[in-house]
C-alpha cells in the first residue's frame, strides 16, 4: 500500500513552486522522481540530505516509489554526526546538494539531478529491511540524537490521508514551506498536499525573510504551519496588520502555544476570515494525533482538541487503567494506524516488525473535558520542546558528558539550562550544544556550580537545581 | 556610548561574536547564530536600545549589519 503510487492521476496540476518561482507539473515531478528512483537496482537504505527545493522533494518521492526505505537529514547537520550517522546505519546510497559540504569517503556518483548528486557506498550491507519499513524519522527533529523512528508506508498513508480529511485539502491548495522538510510537522503537510494533488511552494527562506513573503504573496499560498517560535516571529512581524487574501487556514504544531499567543492568533485569524488549527503529534505517531476544529478554537482555548479521523484517545492512571471521569489527569494514549512500528537505533533494527500493534503511549499527561476536548497538562519523560524540536535533558547531559564535562540539564521549553562542574567554560558549552543540536545559542544557558547535588544513591537531585 | 557603538554592541552581544567581524560580509544567514530565532533576538534588542518600534518591512528587510544602518535612519537615528 503506497498513495504516491497513485499520483499520476494529477498529471496536469502543478506539483512544486520552486523558489525560482518555476512551476513544475506533476507529470514533470514524477518523471524525474522515477528518474532518480530507477537508479537504485533493489531495495536499499538511502540517505536523503533535504533542503526544501524541488530535487529534494524529487528525491523523496522516487525513493518512495522505489521502495527503498529513506533517513530524511536536515541540509544543516554536522559533519561529525553525520558521519556518526553513516556509521551507524551503512546505507547503500546517499542523495545530497552537490554544495553540500558534507565529507564522504569511499562513495561514488551514480547520477547527477540538477542540483543533487545520487552517491552509491561501499558498505557491506550486513542488515535487511523490513517490507513495511518505509522511512526513518528523527524524534527531535533536530540533529542530537541516532534515535529514530520506524514508519511504515501504511503509517504515511493513513497519517496523510486523515489529514486530507480533517484540513478539507483540495487540489487548489497550496502551502507554503516554513520548516525544513526533514521535519515530521513540515513532511506531513507536504505528504497530505500531494496526495491531494496540491501545489506546495518550497522556500528556503524563514518567516523572517523579505522572500518568504515575497513567495508567499507571488504564489497565492492558501496556507502554512508554523511551531511555538513561529508564531512570536509573526507577533513580532505584526501579523494582526498584514493583509493575507489568498490564505485559507493557518495549522499550528510542534509543542504547545502559550494562551496568550493562542488567544492572539485565534481573534486575529478570525478577523481575516483564516481558520487557526491548533493541532498534536509526534513522530511516533507519523506524525499527527489531534486537531482542533476550527469552530471551537474560540471556546476551547489552550486544548489540542480530538483525536484525528480514524485514531481514539483516551487518559491512563499511573498503574495503566483508563480514567473514565472528565477534568482528571492522565498519561495521553493514542490509537491509529499511524502509530509508528517503533524504535531504531542502529541499521540492525530495520529487520523489525511493528512493536506498537497500533497504540502510543504518549508520555505527555492530559485531561479532558466533559465536551471530550483533551488538553495538554504536562510530561511525563524528561524532554523539552524547543523551538519545535522535542529535546532529550537526558540526550543531552550525554552529550556535554562525551565532551568531557560532568553535567546535568534542567529547564523550560523557551531555556535548557546546563549546570556543569570545570569553571571558564560557560560558552564554550554553549557553543557545542548548539552546534551539535542545531538549536540556536538563545536556547540554552550554561551555569557553573561547584558540585551536582546528588541523593545518597547519586542520583541527580534535579529539583535543587533551578 | 554614542549610536554606532550602541550598534555595535547590539550584534556582539546578540550573536557572541568579535568586534572585528562587524563588517558588510556579515549578513542574516552567514553565521550559525544569526538564523531566524537570532534575528528576533536582534530586532528585539534594537528595539529595546533604540526605544523604537520596528515596522514588518523593515524587519524582514534587515538582512545585513550594514543594511541596519539605513534601516534605523529610517526611524531618526544617525550614525
């Protein structure tokens, strides 16, 4: 079962507005995505370095319909965790810019595509791939961790198809990029898009950029999502004054938007006759859960609304069972056919079948109301969301440990404080985590203490902290 | 501390970057940490130095340190 089977059915409409303003078809999209896909001689693993340009999204597509399963990688990662990452993984071929500047040994081109180069490895391919497997998604969406998540070409149907619904995507849709595709939040509106034989607009450039708006108002864009950061950014744009007539409904994801801002963008989006959705997901779940109707957005403030067609939640007590009252809080648990089939931390878990059987347990705590609108209360695991990556404090004492440096993280979604033991070394801290999550410096802020505290069994005392 | 130095120091402390990379090659984009979430810090604390309020055109326009200069002109302020 694979939809990007079918897409031949909207040979005529246009597919890609490239940042070149070129409009290109879907019979053009799937001549070149067959192009690319044809290359590869069987089923393989690929590495697919995106941008949000046209061979990018090329690329994804024919490896799609190649079956070969695919890691899509932010353009921005660094070098030394990519080649943690080739290590970890052997694919057999690797899809990248050809100004990537990207170390590779022992490879060679097999294909040119424009601006992208189809490179083939010398690894001994010492692991299979499961039938299912169709892609690796990175949980934090960001570049910290070999993590990744198992989904399934069922997982992505079912994902983008009750998206399709919910959203009322038409063929006369036409999003436009605001996150890098290798991205879960920004892959799933691409994915929902061209199965509806929409036309996506891929920028390169951030809201905080002349050329998005310039894309955004040459093109005609109907729509775009954006994460908790994304919003502060249209706030301090001054949103409320900009006249969007071509926008049609503006979707929000990526961790949770402070009231203020929500009640902020509900009002202003109605005033423009724009439909503000306040959505729900992780990539376990491939990646979307909930949504909130737009009609209630107004009465229902700060909720993430209901499960999406075809998935249920419901809230579990700490020993597992479900809590039947409203208003009471509970672990959120979720089931749905986009339920990823689970973990892989090295290639020699792509051979695994589904471990989930189709239910998530989300590890965020919620509640729901007697209307049957769940909200977000809290987490259950030591993870933040910031600037829409989910972060690990545990992945990253790890991190800041390999360096060298006794450590232990603590924080909030806007600030991940760093306590750390060796005096002088504030930013120098600072610098690598940054670097190594591609999370901007503002995010973090290092703190020198003398000692970590620790209970009798050395277990870091995190509430001393912060 | 006149304007250019208030300037000046708005970049250095913003970005974590020396004083002598303060030139036309440092434009949005070019270092890790002028991205768009380092721009909203920089635009922020313009705002707050200058005690002005930036308008959307200008915002998404200031894409280089020497662009600024033309850009906060705009709003009464010699270098």
């Amino acid at each position: 079962m694979n939809s990007y089977d079918d897409l031949e059915q909207y040979c005529s409409n246009t597919a890609v507005i490239t940042g070149h303003s070129e409009e290109i078809s879907y019979a053009e999209l799937l001549e070149t995505a067959d192009n690319i896909g044809q290359q590869l001689p069987n089923r393989c693993l690929v590495f697919v370095v995106c941008k949000n340009c046209f061979e990018s999204v090329a690329g994804y597509i024919g490896f799609i319909r190649a079956r070969a399963a695919l890691v899509l990688i932010p353009d921005a990662i660094d070098n030394k965790f990519f080649a943690k990452l080739l290590e970890t993984y052997k694919p057999g071929y690797i899809y990248l810019p050809k100004e990537q500047p990207l170390l590779l040994s022992n490879v060679e081109i097999v294909s040119s595509h424009r601006s992208y180069t189809l490179h083939k490895t010398n690894y001994c391919i010492d692991y299979s791939l499961h039938d299912d497997l169709a892609m690796l998604v990175s949980t934090s969406g960001s570049t910290g961790s070999r993590k990744f998540v198992r989904q399934s070409y069922g997982n992505v149907n079912s994902n983008a198809g009750a998206i399709g619904q919910y959203l009322g995507i038409t063929s006369a849709d036409r999003p436009i990029t605001t996150l890098p595709m290798s991205y879960t939040y920004a892959l799933s509106i691409i994915n929902s898009h061209l199965l509806k034989g929409a036309s996506i607009i891929l920028t390169e450039a951030s809201l905080m950029e002349k050329r998005f708006w310039e894309a955004l108002r040459d093109n005609n864009a109907t729509t775009f999502g954006g994460v908790p950061y994304s919003f502060e950014m249209l706030q301090k744009l001054r949103f409320e004054e900009m006249d969007l007539p071509s926008i049609r409904y503006i979707t929000q994801a990526g961790g949770k938007l402070n009231l203020d801002l929500t009640s902020e963008f509900v009002e202003n989006c109605a005033q423009k006759d724009i439909e503000f959705i306040v959505m729900y997901g992780q990539a376990e779940a491939a990646p979307r859960m909930s949504y909130l109707p737009w009609q209630h957005a107004r009465t229902k403030i700060g909720s993430v609304g209901i499960a999406i067609p075809g998935g249920k939640f419901w809230l579990e007590d700490e020993c597992g069972n479900e809590i039947i009252d409203s208003d009471a809080t509970g672990e959120l648990v979720y089931q749905g056919d986009n339920v990823t089939m689970g973990y892989a931390e090295s290639r020699f878990d792509l051979r695994k079948g589904d471990e989930n059987n189709g239910i998530l347990h989300t590890g965020d705590l919620a509640s729901r109301d007697a209307d049957g609108f769940y909200y977000i209360t809290g987490r259950k695991k030591r993870f933040l969301k910031m600037y829409g990556h989910r972060v690990n404090l545990d992945e990253i004492e790890d991190l800041v440990r390999a360096a060298g440096h006794n450590c232990a993280c603590v924080g909030t979604d806007d600030k991940l404080k760093i306590y750390f033991t060796k005096p002088g070394e504030n930013d120098r801290i600072v610098s690598y985590v940054s670097k190594r999550t591609g999370i901007n410096t503002a995010g973090f802020v290092s703190v020198y203490i003398d000692e970590i505290p620790r209970n009798e069994s050395g277990k870091v005392l995190y509430s001393a902290l912060g | 501390m006149d304007n250019k130095q208030k300037y000046d120091q708005v970049f250095i402390d913003c970005f974590s970057i020396d004083k002598s990379t303060l030139n036309e090659d440092l434009v949005y984009n070019t270092i890790e940490s002028w991205d768009s979430i380092g721009h909203m810090g920089l635009i922020a604390a313009l705002e707050e130095a200058f005690d002005i309020v930036m308008e959307t055109d200008d915002i998404i326009d200031f894409s280089s340190y020497e662009k600024g200069f033309e850009i906060l002109l705009g709003y009464g302020i010699e270098f």
